[in-house]
C-alpha cells in the first residue's frame, strides 16, 4: 500500500513540474510492452500474453478528468489492440481500441501511444485487450480518483486493494478460438478462474498460488473489484463478512450492505469491507452464476482475508455463494442497485426519447459452409445477432472509413426494430434462427435523447448477455422478465435514480432499457460482453455524427495510426 501511495505521489509530482500550474487535470505516461511471458508459480502451464510480463497487467492510477498516455508496444506473435473499458474518451474514438471498428491491430514489432481521456468516471475501470481473445491474459485496473480537493462519498478507507477476476485457459487462447471459429462450434471453457492472477485453493495446485489480503482489525478498505472474466457472471463473497457497495463502472450508488454480488463480465464494483471480525483467515470466492445449457466453467476460484497476527485455523472457512443457477439471488442483489443522485452526485437521466431502437439479442445458427465438418448444433454454425444480423468484423477500421466517407466497408442501415414481432420469449422462439450477416451500423445525430431496448429472446441458448456500449456510460431505467412493451413497460421506468453504467446484463428472457444523450460523436462499438457472442456477431456500431461547433465533433486522427493489412 505504502510503496503503491509513494509511486502515485512522485508520479504526480514528476508531471506537474512539467506542466503549466494553470491546468488543473494531470498527464500520465505508461509504456505497455506486449510479450508471451511463462508463469512457473501458476499450476497451469502454457506461456501466455501479457503487458510488461504481468499477470494481471499493471494498474493506471489517475484523478478525475486527467488524461493519459500509454505508448503499447507489441512483442508478441499477433497483431493487438487494448480498449480503456468505460472510459467515454470524449471526441477521440482514435484510441478506444476495438479491432476494425476504431482501429486495426498494431502489427508485432509495433507500437501505437493511446492517448486516454477521462472525463466524468470516478471509482474503477480497467483495460483490457480488444482483438480476438487477448483480454484473456492482456488486461489491468484504471483506478480513477476523485479530483485533488474531493474526496469520496464515504469515509475515507484505512486502504485501498484491487481484485481482479479473470479466466485462466491451460492453452493458447488464439488458437482456441480459432479452432472454434474454423468449425462454428463452442469453444471450450476455460479451465479455471484466478484473483488477482492466483487461482486460489480449490484447483489442483500448491495451496501457495493464492492471493493473500491481509487487513488490520477494525479498519476498513475498499475493494476495487473487476469482473475480466471471458464468459460468466459471476457470484463473489467473502466468508463470516457482509460489505457495502458503493460505486459500480465508475458512479457512485446508494450503498448495498450485503453478503454476496454478482457482477457480469466488463462490470466493476467498488466495496467497503470492515475488517470487524475475529481475526482469522475467511476465504474470498467467486464462482460463476449461469442460466443456460451451454459449456461453461464450474469452478470456483478463492483467495484468504487473512487478519494481522492471526494464525491460520485448522479450516478457512468459505464463502456460502447462491448455486450457480440461482435466478432469483442474481436478481435480489441486482434490483437493489441505484445512483447516487446526491447533491455532489448529481445525475441527469433523459425524461424522454428522440431515439427509440429496439434491439432482439439472440443466439443463432449458421448454415455449415462446404466442405467443414461444422460443431454446432445439428451440424450448423453457432452464430449471434442484434435484430437478427450477425455482425461481420470488417477487415479495415469503420472509423477510418466513416471518417473519410468510403462507403465499402460497413452500411449504415441497422435497423430499428426487429424484422419481425413475435413472442420472442416464448416457446416457440426456437423457429426464428437463421440471421442474415452484415456489417450494418446506426447513425444517430448529434445530441439526441436515446433510448435501446434490448430484447432477450428464447433462441438457441437463452441466457443473461452484459450488453457493453463504448463511448458513453447510460442509465438502466427498466428491466422485467418476457416481452417489452410499448405501453406497459415504459411505466415501470425508474427515472429518478437508475444505475448509471457501461455494461448491463439483460436477464434471460426478459428485457432491459436504457437511455443516454448522445453528445459524444465517434463510431462506438456496442456487443455482448460473453467473449462467445461477441466472437459470433452479437455486435453493432453506433456512430454518433458530428454537432455543430469543434467542441462537439470528432478530433483528427493521431500520427502513425497503425497501418490496415
Ligand atoms: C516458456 O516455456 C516454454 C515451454 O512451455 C519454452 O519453450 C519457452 O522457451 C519459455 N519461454 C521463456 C521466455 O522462458
Ligand atoms: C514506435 O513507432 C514509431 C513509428 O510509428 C517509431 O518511430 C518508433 O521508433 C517506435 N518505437 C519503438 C520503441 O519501437
Ligand atoms: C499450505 O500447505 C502447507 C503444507 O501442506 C500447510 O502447512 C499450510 O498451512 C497451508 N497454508 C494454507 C494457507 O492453507
Ligand atoms: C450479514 O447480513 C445478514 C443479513 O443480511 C445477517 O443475517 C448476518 O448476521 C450478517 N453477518 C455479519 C457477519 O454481520
Ligand atoms: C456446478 O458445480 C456445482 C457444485 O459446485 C454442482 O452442484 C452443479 O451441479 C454443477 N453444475 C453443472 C451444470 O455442472
Ligand atoms: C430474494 O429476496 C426475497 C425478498 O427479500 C427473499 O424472500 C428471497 O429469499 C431471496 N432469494 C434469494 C435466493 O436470496
Ligand atoms: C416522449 O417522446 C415521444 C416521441 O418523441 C412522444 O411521442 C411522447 O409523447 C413523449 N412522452 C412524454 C411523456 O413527453
Ligand atoms: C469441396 O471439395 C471438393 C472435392 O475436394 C472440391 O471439388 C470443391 O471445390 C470444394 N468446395 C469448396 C467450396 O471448397
Ligand atoms: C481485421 O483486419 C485485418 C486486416 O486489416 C484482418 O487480418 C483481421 O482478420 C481482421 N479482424 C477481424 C476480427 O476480422
Ligand atoms: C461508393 O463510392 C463510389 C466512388 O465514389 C461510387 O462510385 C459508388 O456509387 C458508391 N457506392 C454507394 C453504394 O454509394
Ligand atoms: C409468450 O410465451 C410465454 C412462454 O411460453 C408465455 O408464458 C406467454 O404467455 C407468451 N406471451 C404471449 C403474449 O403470447
Ligand atoms: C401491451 O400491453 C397492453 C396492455 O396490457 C396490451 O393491450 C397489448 O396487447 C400489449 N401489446 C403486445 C404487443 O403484447
Ligand atoms: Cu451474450
């Protein structure tokens, strides 16, 4: 904790000097360096990707509003992107990092500076990387400090910890999906999950790969938690110990005391934890929450709260997590959550729409194409879609093109609604499979009030999807199980202090809304945040047009973009 406030404080220092006292934001530098690094303390074996031979990657410590630069270089065998996780990186969609959509990859040997720009997030967020499925082992914390002057709105905690859940692949991530994607099967699931790089006690390992927390009796510390996982919500807790909740992707909440959350990968959430009890050694665990058929991993991963001078008991006693397809737990901590929406907090949720699009998420199939023995369902492809278009990845950037008005690289025809109304959640759903592939985004204008409705629906597989949106944070103002309704569901809206978030898990058979003001313009990738469903096309584009003065459009490209293969 010591060394980490020091590094914070030379670092700060180092750059003010360096900057006209005037501007009040700070400027970070950080240099990536992308290589396979072998990890002998890990029971699992393969070399893996990682940035500057971490596991998991280093943390950004920044305030409120500054801006940072990282310099990524890559010195690993495929080319490579990383994304700033619900950083709105306003004007500049230059350095979001999605493969094709705002960038291509930097090719190894190569190197790209992203220039990261924060504006009103404050509490955690990560990085991770945005091409094929490097976030794997390529990801890191972003804590975001408030303002020199501000402080929280809690008690200051004794300390501060990052916790980072993660998928551990006893292979080589790249090839895995590859090979899945040659056959249009489900990959395999990942063979583990790991705290802070450590997989914990419950695998077959030494007990010595576990993370250690250690806490003083009767302080209190706040957890800075991200769910990094590929593809599973996840249920986390910490045994003999309640915690509050405080903050999720970034803004602040109405506090949660509570035994367990669950948080859907590309979520955060900020936790205090009172260390209260008798000072011992208590497991911390995650373990998933899933409510579909498909191959998942059912392990659990745990690390050990471990009180100063305690000694170890004859048994550490675990966490009791909700089983692993408890619906109604996931939902009972879930509804509970609420902005702030104090008077230091204020939030600004859009009363109506100018935009409504109503989108059917799915999970679909494919026709096997000739020639391949295809491993999905009755010899098809697995395939996802929004309204029922698989997205194909283009082979160059849609901000480059859209910036430069070619028109052969995606279409600007996304529909609206779904091509079709039925009753998406009911039984019969299973017939509406075939989706049509396109690269097809929506345009929307500058500043208008926008409200998606995401609509599960009961094909393929059904289950929970973590919708992500770049380029903005949005308000969760409804969400039921079954089918949306124009006149029924908008009257159970929560208007006055929705959860304001990047990621949102739509429930398996059900519907959530959410709205943003769309007043940063840029070409913003939108996708299921299930690594899976995101490989199969569950994914569009919302590219929100230029206003009308040069505060309000998109910035010019940055120098030495890296070059389209
Ligand atoms: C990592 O381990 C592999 C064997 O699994 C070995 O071939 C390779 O040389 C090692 N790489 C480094 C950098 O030590
Ligand atoms: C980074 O790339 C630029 C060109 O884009 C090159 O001039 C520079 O030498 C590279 N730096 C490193 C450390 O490779
Ligand atoms: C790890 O295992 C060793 C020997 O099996 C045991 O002495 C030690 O207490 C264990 N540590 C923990 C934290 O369980
Ligand atoms: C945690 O909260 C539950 C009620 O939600 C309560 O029954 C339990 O005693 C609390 N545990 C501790 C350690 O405070
Ligand atoms: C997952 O693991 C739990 C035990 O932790 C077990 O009870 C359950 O049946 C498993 N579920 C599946 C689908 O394998
Ligand atoms: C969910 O909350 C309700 C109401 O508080 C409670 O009755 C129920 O037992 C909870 N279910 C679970 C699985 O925690
Ligand atoms: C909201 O906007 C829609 C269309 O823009 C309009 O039809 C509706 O009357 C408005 N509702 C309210 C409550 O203002
Ligand atoms: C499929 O295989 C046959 C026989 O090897 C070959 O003639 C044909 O061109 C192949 N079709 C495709 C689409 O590759
Ligand atoms: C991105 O474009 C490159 C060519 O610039 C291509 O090789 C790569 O396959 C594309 N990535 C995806 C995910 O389609
Ligand atoms: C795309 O641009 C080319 C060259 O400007 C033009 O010939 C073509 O008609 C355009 N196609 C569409 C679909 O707009
Ligand atoms: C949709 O299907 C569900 C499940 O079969 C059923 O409960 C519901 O009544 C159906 N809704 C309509 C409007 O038919
Ligand atoms: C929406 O709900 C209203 C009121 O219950 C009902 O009359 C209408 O049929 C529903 N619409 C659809 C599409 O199910
Ligand atoms: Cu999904």
């Amino acid at each position: 904790m010591g060394c980490r406030i020091l590094f914070l404080l030379l670092v700060g220092i180092f750059f003010l000097d360096g900057l006209p006292l005037s501007m009040a934001a700070d400027v970070h530098h950080y240099s990536f360096i992308l290589k396979e690094t072998n990890f002998t303390r890990l029971c699992f074996t393969k070399p893996m990707l990682t940035v500057n031979e971490s596991f998991p990657g280093p943390t950004m410590h920044v305030r409120k509003g500054d801006t940072a630069f990282i310099n990524v270089h890559n010195d690993g065998k495929y080319g490579i992107t990383i994304h700033w996780h619900g950083v709105k990186q306003p004007q500049n969609p230059w350095s979001d990092g999605p493969e094709n959509i705002t960038q291509c990859p930097i090719q190894p040997g190569k190197n790209f500076t992203y220039e990261v720009i924060f504006s009103d997030e404050e509490g955690t967020l990560w990085w991770h990387a945005h091409s094929d499925w490097s976030r794997a082992t390529v990801h890191g914390h972003i804590v975001i400090l408030p303002e020199t002057g501000k402080t929280y709105p809690f008690p200051v905690p004794y300390a501060e910890e990052t916790i980072f859940l993660a998928s551990w692949f006893n292979t080589d991530v790249k090839e895995l999906i590859d090979a899945a994607t040659a056959t249009g099967s489900d990959p395999d699931p990942s063979d583990g999950f790991t705290i802070n790089g450590w997989p914990g006690a419950l695998y077959n390992c030494s007990n010595e790969t576990i993370y250690t927390l250690g806490v003083e009796y009767g302080k209190t510390y706040l957890l800075r938690l991200v769910n990094g996982i590929m593809n599973e919500e996840m249920f986390f807790g910490i045994a003999g110990h309640n915690f509050t909740v405080v903050a999720q992707d970034a803004a602040y909440i109405k506090p949660i005391l509570t035994s367990y959350i669950m948080i859907t990968p590309g979520q955060t959430m900020d936790i205090l934890l009172t260390a209260d009890q008798t000072p011992s050694y208590y497991y911390i665990a995650a373990s998933p929450f899933f409510d579909s058929n498909a191959p998942f991993d059912n392990t659990t991963t745990t690390a050990i709260l471990k009180y100063t001078n305690a000694s170890a008991p004859s048994s550490i006693p675990l966490p009791t997590l909700p089983f692993v397809t408890d619906k109604e737990a996931a939902d009972n901590f879930t509804t509970q959550l609420r902005a702030l929406a104090s008077e230091d907090h204020p939030i600004s949720v859009p009363q109506n729409f100018t935009e409504r699009i109503i989108i059917t998420v799915s999970v679909n199939q494919l026709p096997c194409d000739a020639n391949v023995t295809c491993g999905g369902p009755g010899g098809s492809r697995l395939a996802a879609s929004l309204n029922n278009i698989s997205f194909s990845t283009p082979t160059t950037d849609i901000l480059q093109a859209y910036y430069r008005g070619l028109n052969d690289t995606f279409d600007d025809d996304f529909p609206n609604q779904p091509p079709v109304f039925f009753n998406f959640t009911g039984d019969e759903a299973d017939d509406y499979i075939l989706p049509e592939v396109g690269t097809k985004v929506r345009l929307i204008n500058y500043g208008a009030s926008v409200e998606i409705v995401y609509q599960g629906t009961n094909i393929g597989n059904a289950e929970n999807h973590p919708m992500h949106l770049h380029g903005y944070s949005f308000y969760v103002v409804g969400s039921a199980y079954g089918n949306w309704n124009e006149t029924t569901s908008p009257a159970t809206y929560n208007l006055i202090d929705p959860p304001e978030v990047n990621t949102v898990g739509v429930p398996k058979n059900g519907w959530t809304s959410i709205r943003f003001v769309a007043k940063n313009p840029g070409v913003w990738y939108m996708h299921c945040h299930l690594e899976r469903h995101t490989s199969w096309g569950m994914n569009t584009v919302i590219v929100v047009k230029n206003g009308p003065t040069n505060a309000t459009q998109i910035r010019r490209p940055p120098p030495n973009l890296p070059i389209c293969a």
